[in-house]
C-alpha cells in the first residue's frame, strides 16, 4: 500500500466504532445505493446494517440486498427483516406492477405473500402474491380480509380444507367470498345439522345466515314428511330418541308418561311391526330408568363415603390453590402439615381410597403449582426490577446532550426492554394488582421516554437539516463573493488572495449540504471561481509590482514637497501656519498611498521623507493638540448627552421626557466630530436608553388604553341608567337618581379623546331631558307671564312687519340671522372664541337679540349674562363631570324649547305695504322698552328666545322708519361712532409694547419680559402681573357690556368694526390669562 494511501482519510462509515458508523449511514446521501449495499451486506455490527437498509431509497436496493443474502441469511437477522418488512409495505402501495410482481419472488414467508395479497393497491401484484400461496390457512386469510373482492373469491375457490370454508363463511369481510364458501360447503354436502345452526347463529353476514336456515328447513322438512306417513312411528322413534339420550331420571318417567298418553290416543289401525316396535322403545325406556335409578342410589351412597373422606383435604387442596404472593411458601408449609396429620380410615371404600388417592394428587399438583407460582413471581418481581432499572437509564440517556452515545445507547436498552416485557407478560403467572400496577407505572415511563426521544430525533433530524441549510446558504453567499470580486473592478491584491485562499479551504472541506444537486452545483461554481479568481491574482500581482516601482517617483515628489515645506524656497513667500498643516497633512496622506515600493529602494526615500516630516512637525503639534482637545470637548457633550438620555430613560413624564429625548437626538447631529469607536459606543448607549423609554411609553400607553376602556364602559353604564329615568313617574325621585349619577361620573377616570366628546354629550343630553321635564311644569305656572312679553313683542313688530319672506321661518329654524347677540338684549360680539364661548348662549336659531336704546342695560338675570366675556368653557371636554346641584341642575344649558303656553308665538304675516309710523314713535318704542324691563321674569330659556325677538323687532323699527330715529340713541350712525370709540378704548389696553412686537419671535418676546422683570427686582419695586391681568379683563368686560347695549349694527362698516372689536378682545384676553 502507498503512503499515501495509509495517510488518506478513511470514510466515517468504515470507522471502528459503530456509533459513528450509524451516524455517518444516516448522513449519506439518498443516491449512495452501493455504499448502502455494501455496508447492509458486509458489516458486522447488526444495528449499522439496519441502518443502513433503513436508508435504502427504493425498491430495487431492496429487492438486490434480499436476493444478495439468499435462503443462507440469518432470518432474525434485523436487517433482514427489517428489509423484508420494508419490501412489503412497499409491494402494497406499489404503483410499478410489473417491477412489484418481479420483487415478490424475495418474499418467501406466506405470511407476507398473504399480507401483500390482501392489502396491494394494484391488482395484479395481489393476484400474483395469491398464486404463490399453497396454505389453506393463509388462503382462508386473504378471503377472509381481503380489499378485493375478486381476490377474496379466488382464494375461496383455491381452498379445499372444510373448516377454513367455514370459518370464511362465517368471518368474512366479503360478503360474495362469504356466499361463495357457503355454497361450496351446501353443494359438498359434508356439512351436518351443527355446522349449519352455527352459521345461522354466528356469521357476520345476513345472506349467509338466511341461507344455512334455509338447508336447515328444507332437511326438517323432509324428515318430517317420511314420518307422518305410517301412524305412531313418530312415537316409536321419539321413544326410541328418548331412551337412548335420557340422562335425568325425573325427565324420563315424564316422557314415558306422555308416550303413553300419545300412544292411546293414536287413531286407526296400528301395525303389528308398529304395536311390537313401541313396545321394544318402552321396555328400552323402562330398563334405562331403572338402571338410572340404582346409579343414582350408588351415586349418593358413594357421595357420602367421598364426602366424609374428601371434606377436609378437598378444603386444604382448595386453600393450596388459592395462595398467592409472596406469602404463598409459608401457607403452603402449613398446609401440607396439617396433610400429613389426616388420618386414613382403614375400612374405607375401595371408591373413597381413590377419592382420597385423587384428592392427594390433586394437593400435590395444587402445590406444584403454588411453588411455580410463586417462582414465577420472584421472577417477575425480578424482572420488574430490571425493567425499572433499564427505564431510569432510560430517561438519564434521552436528558443527556452526547447524541452519539444516545442513539447507541437507545437502540440496546430499547431491545433489554422489549425483552423483559415479552418475558414478563409471556411468563404465564397470573396477574396480580401489585404487579399490573408497577408494570403499567413503568410503561408510562418507557412511552414518556420513547416520545422524548422521537422528538429528540426530529429536533435532530430538523438540526440537521437547519445546518445543511446554512451551509448552503454560507457557501453559496461564498461562491456569489468570489464571483462579485471576479467582476470588481476595484479589487485589491490581498482581497484576491484571501478570496483565494478561502475558496480553497472551501473546496477541500467542503460541509455536508441538502442535496447531492447542491454538492456538486457549488463544487462547480467555486472551482470555476478559484480558477479565475487565481488568474486575477497574478494580474494583480504583476500590476503591483509595477505600482511599487511607479511609487517610487512618487516618494521622490513627497520628499521634495515636504522639504520645501520645512524650508521654503529663497524669496518664497513664508506660508501661514493653517497653510502649513492643510499640506502637512495632505503630504502624510499621500505618503501612505504610495508607501509601497521595493524594500531596497525605499528605506533611504523613508529616511529622507522622516527628516523633513520631523522638521515640520513642531509647527503643526499645536494645531493637532486643539483639535484633539476640541473632540475631548466634543466628547465630553456626547457622553453627558447619552448621561442625561439615560437618567431620562426612567422617568414617568411621557410628554416632556419624549419631547426632551427627541431634542437631545436633534443636538447629537449637531455636536463635533469624535473618534469613530468612541462614537458608536455612546451611539449605542443613547439608543438603548431611547428604546428603553419609549417601551415602557408603549407599555404604559396600553395599560392605561385599558383604563380608558373600562372608564368609557362605567360612563355608557350611567348614561343607560339616566336614559332609563327619561320616562320615570316619579319625577321627584329621578331627580335625585340624576344628581346621584352625576356625582358617580365625577370620581371615573378620562376615557380616550375621540370618544369624549360624544359620551359627554350623550350624558348631559340624558340629564337634560330629565331637568326639562322639572322645568316644562314651571313653563306651564309662567305661561301669564310669558304672554305678557309675548304681547310687547308682537306690540312692537306690528310697528314694522317683517317682509314676507321672512314671515314662513319658524324662529326655532333661523340659521342665517345674526349670531352675536345673547339672551336678554346683550350682544357677544366676539363670537367665535373660547372665551365668547361661555357668554354666547343663543338657541339653536342662532338669531340674537339686541336692545337698541342705548339706556338699556342688559338684564342678565340668567347665568350666559352674568358670566364674563373671556371666561373658559362650561363643561370640559369628556373628562369634566356634569354639575347638576342649585341652579345649574334646574336650568341645564342647551334645552329645547318651551312648549304649550311657554312657546314662541308665531310672527304676524307681513303687511303688503309699510304702515305709516306715528309721529311719536320714538316715544312709543321707548315706553314699550320701558314696559319689557317691568314686565314679570319667565323661565331663562323662554326669555333668551323672546328676548332675541324684541332686538330683532327693535332693528326692524329703526330701519323700516330711520329718519324719525336720526339724531337720537336709535341712530346707527351714532352707534357706529360709539362702537368705533369702544374699539380704540380696548385696542388701548393692549400693551404698546405687545403691538410693537407683531414680527418678533416668541424667544426675543420671553427675552424682553426676563429683562423686564429683572429691571424691577433691581429697581425694588415688585410688579404685581396678576392684578394687572385681572383688571385689564375686567375692562374689556365691561367694554363687552357696552357693546351689548349698542344693539345689532348693520353693514359693511359694522362689521369691520366688529372684526376689529373682537381681535382686540381676544388679544386682550391672551395677554391676560386667568
């Protein structure tokens, strides 16, 4: 043998140890069938050569490995059977009928030719499987369970035996083989009364059933038919039947009797043959009781003498065979002595001798048997233990990690077990509970353990198939890397070599991959690469040194810049310090470029270049120290930047930290370069800080989404409870259940903002409802009243009707009139804002109501009138409670109209023609003025909506009839003057400064005040901001308040001056926060 031969690796699967062996059989590929061959034929180890046959891909491997180890194989040889069982399974689901019949020829057993015959998916391989067959009992098999039916006929017409027919009639799945085996046991005519009452009785098919009752019949019939034709032979032979069967003495004298009885009454004529034959039957019946007789009375005599010698030894016998456990022995000593103390009467019967003969017999063989008996039961005891010790190394291996040593081990241990449980249950003791209870505990624990080991095995088998992926996938991704640096353009020398020399390695070892496709797919690829790749190197080598020899030039030019660097020219300008280190270091940067060239030239070019490099060196050191001291700088704002981000990381403020997080990012793009690594790592602490906050955000954002949740399912549970009190009877009490309710939405948590708005006004809706019915009694007390302002309304627009169109609107409908006014005569010129919010109260018309003498003061008894102008919403929106105590409960904002007596009247049809005004009606409209202050109070939302109908009847009286107004407070020219005084008045409470300041940002805004503020500490004197504030709202209110008494304004003058009012206020009111 060559050395390098013995130096060669020798194949996993020729290994000394069986193990690996068995491992490298499993990882062969699927086309390996002569390895497979080889090593199922020729190696030693039984379990490799299983393995191996378990491996086999197909049925031809199969089919040439029986044929190979011939009759001469070892038939409990495990590979052989396991071959065997394979070739079976696979002639059965066999799709290649004329490769399957071929293979049967390895099949020798009848059993399996049997199996195949009655399971095989195609009909040919079945049938040839059945004509290898020559056993009754295996032909009676495949008619009995075939899947064919033509099969099962076949094999039934193949038999000969009459039992196996039988049986096939009566056990067949078939019912045409179960006919078929019926009809040829009725056409042999060797079945008997008995064969033919047990299949009526016991087979599974109806046909076969009605068929053995019907032979039955027709033979009782035609026995039948011989006997009744000659009179009294039927008695002669039932007679006849009787005396030779009778066993019972009493039912016998009963049939003689009735024999007789019979026999008297036959009529006709009776033969002489006949007479003498029931004669003989009786004489025969006679003698046959007698006889029965005496047996009976020497029966009962030897009984006697049996039982006086069989009672106490029959008992012992009968206790003997009882005893069981592990006590048995010590019962057994103790029977047999109280034996051997029975004494044996010397004038005993030659009968009850041998009683007492069998009866020691009997002791003896019961005592035999307990002592095998209770060998048996050590033995099992025994074996339990060993079965007990084989499952606890069972469950140690299959929680080991060596899988080698495991798959091993199992196979061994899996075959002692296998074998103690045969001779357990095959050893023939009987069972008892103790025994049965640990058996079953220790098969638990066997199958606990077989399915830990199957997934084991499938969690390899997945491994496995997980690392071939992934070495798949490496060298592929390393072969498309050779392949990509093939096609660089830009590849470096040591980039080409080490590609190389990866590829090589690659290709020597290369891991074991899904497929053989795959293998030699990849071989291919990295060996096409490695030969072009090795190409590329030696181009790139010859170019490099060719690059070191042009390097060379190149050195020369940095040694020459450097040194007139160091030392300038004659008459050259000297250069600036920053020109120096931008061409200092540009030089360095260049030098490293070129620093490749050949060893013997470059070493005095090296000492050149550093001569100069030191010269020039000391000028540039002070630039490099503050730019090392700028990024120490730099370094120091990045890490207390990353400090900062994780102290934060903590914190519980959502809003602010999350705002200050996303800050400190924007100022992490703005700080100064640092060095790369130092970066990173502070990149990475900021980031993980970030990540942490924002996960405990999210976490936080879901629990409390949860709260909102419940929050939202507590407030749509109150809001049901007041819907249901919206139709109470008891008004009084669902007032109450209201306010109740009212308190219990106060102490429930927010719930999420879209679904605020619309549960808050769900609620309050239902509350109102309920308030509105308490309010409509108190509508219906004022209708009196409400009937007198009604009247000063109508009074007052009989004095100019408003025009036709108008006369068809219902004033609950209005939209389109003037949305400033308030109830009562006030005007809310700033509309629109949140401020005005509060003071607006119009109905859903949204039509206002002015007065429009300037002498009348707004008459805000009800709560829209009295609030100030800039003050914040009623209600919040969704979280705020509803209040409902005092006033608020009993007049709720937002009710619908008053109805009956307490609704608005609707307005008088218009006029066809403007009637003349009296001369007086300045006078006139004042005196009704007059009246409608002395008029009684009516419900506040009544009087808001009528209220709203005497301004616009005051505006229409003015503009129908504005001459006999000019000149007076009606005149709108005067009030527009006056509305133009108000706006200067409150455009001067703006500060000068804030309307200077237009086009300043809000920081130089912040500025301004800090410095404001810090001129007034130093100065001593404390300006007091909140009374400030609080006085220039009060002005603007009461500013509002005049506003109001002015009345609707109409025009485009008007409402530029309103636009104007209204800004200022709202500046004010900005300027000025409560």
């Amino acid at each position: 043998m060559k050395l390098l031969e013995r130096l060669r690796a020798q194949p996993a699967w020729q290994s000394d140890d069986p193990a690996v062996r068995v491992g490298a059989v499993r990882d062969l590929p699927e086309d390996a069938r002569d390895v497979l061959l080889e090593i199922a034929r020729g190696d030693p180890d039984p379990g490799v050569r299983r393995a191996a046959v378990e491996r086999m891909p197909d049925l031809a491997t199969l089919v040439a490995f029986l044929r190979d180890a011939g009759e001469a194989g070892d038939a409990s040889d495990d590979a052989r059977v396991e071959a065997i069982a394979a070739v079976r399974d696979t002639l059965i689901e066999a799709a290649d009928a004329a490769a399957a019949v071929a293979a049967l020829d390895v099949l020798v057993d009848e059993r399996d030719l049997a199996a195949v015959a009655r399971a095989a998916e195609l009909e040919a391989v079945a049938r040839a499987a059945l004509e290898r067959l020559s056993g009754d009992k295996m032909l009676a098999a495949v008619a009995r369970r075939a899947g064919r039916a033509e099969i099962a006929l076949d094999a039934v017409a193949r038999l000969k035996d009459r039992d196996e027919l039988l049986s096939v009639a009566v056990k067949a799945d078939d019912k045409a083989a179960a006919l078929a085996a019926c009809e040829r046991l009725v056409d042999g005519g060797g079945l008997d009364d008995a064969a033919l009452e047990t299949m009526s009785r016991q087979a599974r098919h109806k046909g076969v059933a009605r068929r053995a009752r019907a032979v039955l019949a027709a033979r009782s019939e035609d026995r039948a038919s011989d006997v009744a034709a000659v009179p009294g032979v039927d008695l002669c032979a039932a007679l006849e039947t009787r005396a030779a069967a009778v066993t019972s003495l009493e039912e016998g004298r009963k049939a003689l009797d009735d024999a007789v009885q019979r026999w008297a009454g036959v009529d006709g004529p009776i033969e002489p043959a006949v007479a003498e034959r029931f004669a003989a039957a009786r004489r025969a019946l006679e003698d046959r009781l007698l006889a029965l007789d005496a047996t009976a009375v020497e029966a009962q005599r030897a009984a006697a003498e049996r039982t006086a010698a069989e009672s106490s030894r029959a008992a012992l016998c009968e206790r003997v065979e009882a005893l069981e456990g592990d006590a048995a022995l010590d019962g057994l000593r103790q029977a047999r002595a109280e034996w051997e103390a029975l004494a044996v009467d010397p004038d005993a019967s030659g009968e009850a001798r041998a009683v007492i003969e069998s009866l020691g017999a009997r002791f003896e063989r019961a005592a035999a048997a307990c002592e095998a008996r209770h060998a048996a039961l050590q033995r099992r005891h025994e074996r339990l233990r060993k079965l007990d010790a084989l499952a606890a190394e069972i469950e140690q291996i299959v929680t080991g990690e060596d899988e080698s040593e495991r798959r091993v081990r199992w196979r061994a241990l899996d075959a002692a077990w296998r074998r103690e449980i045969a001779a357990v249950t095959g050893d023939g003791a009987p069972p008892d509970p103790e025994t049965t209870v640990a058996l079953a505990e220790l098969t638990r624990r066997k199958a606990a353990a077989d399915a830990r080991h199957r997934d084991l095995e499938v969690g390899l088998k997945a491994s496995r198939d997980k690392e071939r992926q992934r070495n798949l996938a490496r060298v592929g991704k390393l072969a498309d890397g050779v392949e990509a640096a093939i096609t660089n353009e830009k590849l470096t020398l040591a980039e080409a070599e080490r590609q190389l020399r990866v590829v090589r390695q690659a290709l020597e070892k290369l891991p074991p991959l899904p497929s053989r496709r795959d293998h030699d797919q990849l071989t291919r690829r990295l060996k096409e690469g490695a030969g072009t790749l090795l190409g590329k190197v030696r181009e790139l080598r010859d170019f490099a040194d060719w690059q070191r020899w042009a390097n060379l030039g190149v050195q020369e030019e940095l040694c020459q810049a450097l040194e007139a660097l160091a030392s300038p020219p004659e008459g050259a300008p000297e250069p600036t310090d920053a020109e120096v280190v931008r061409r200092f270091t540009e030089l360095m940067k260049r030098w490293r470029e070129a620093a490749d060239v050949p060893q013997d030239k470059g070493q005095a070019l090296w000492e050149r270049f550093k001569k100069a490099h030191d010269a020039v060196y000391p000028r540039c050191e002070p630039f490099f120290a503050a730019q090392r001291q700028e990024r120490e700088q730099s370094l120091a704002r990045y890490t207390a930047l990353v400090e900062e981000a994780e102290r934060l990381s903590e914190s519980t403020d959502w809003l602010k930290t999350a705002q200050r997080l996303t800050a400190l990012q924007a100022e992490w793009k703005t700080l100064g370069p640092v060095p790369r690594r130092e970066q990173q790592a502070l990149w990475g602490r900021l980031r993980q800080a970030c990540s942490r906050f924002f996960t405990r955000r999210k976490a936080d954002l879901a629990g409390r989404k949860q709260e909102w949740s419940a929050n939202y399912e507590k407030k749509e549970a109150l809001c049901v409870r007041v819907e249901a009190l919206l139709e109470a009877e008891d008004l009084k009490a669902a007032i109450e259940e209201v306010k109740q309710v009212q308190r219990e939405w106060k102490t429930i948590g927010p719930v999420r903002r879209n679904r605020s708005d619309a549960i808050w006004h769900r609620f309050r809706q239902a509350c109102d409802g309920v308030f509105d019915r308490l309010n409509e009694g108190a509508r219906r007390a004022a209708a009196d009243r409400i009937a007198v302002r009604e009247a000063l309304c109508a009074e007052l627009e009989a004095l100019a009707p408003p025009p036709a169109a108008a006369v068809a609107e219902p004033e609950s409908g209005s939209t389109g009139g003037d949305k400033r006014a308030s109830a009562e005569g006030g005007v809310v010129e700033n509309a629109g804002t949140a401020e005005s919010a509060a003071v607006e109260t119009t109905e859903s018309s949204g039509e206002a109501a002015a007065e429009s003498s300037g002498e009348v003061a707004a008459e805000s008894s009800g709560a829209a009138a009295a609030e100030p102008a800039g003050a914040a919403p009623t209600e919040p929106s969704g979280e705020a409670a509803a209040e409902s105590s005092g006033a608020a409960a009993a007049e709720p904002s937002g009710e619908a109209p008053a109805q009956g007596a307490g609704a608005e009247t609707a307005v008088a049809p218009a006029a066809e023609a403007v009637p003349a005004a009296p001369e007086d009606l300045v006078r006139t409209v004042r005196e009704i003025q007059e009246k409608w202050r002395r008029a009684p109070e009516v419900p506040p939302d009544v009087k808001r909506k009528l209220a709203a109908r005497f301004g616009r009847a005051i505006s229409r009286v003015v503009e129908t009839h504005a001459e006999q107004f000019r000149g007076t407070d009606y005149d709108p020219a005067q009030r527009l003057k006056q509305f133009e005084r108000l706006c200067k008045r409150v455009e001067a409470l703006v500060s000068t400064q804030s309307r200077g300041d237009a086009d300043v940002s809000p920081a130089e805004l912040l500025a301004r005040k800090w410095r404001t503020q810090l001129a007034a500490n130093t100065m001593g004197v404390r300006v007091d901001e909140e009374a400030k504030r609080r006085a220039a709202r009060e002005d603007v209110k009461r500013l509002q308040a005049e506003r109001r008494r002015l009345g609707t304004l109409t025009g485009s003058e008007a409402d530029a001056l309103q636009a104007r009012f209204q800004r200022a206020c709202d500046r004010v009111f900005r300027e000025n926060p409560a």
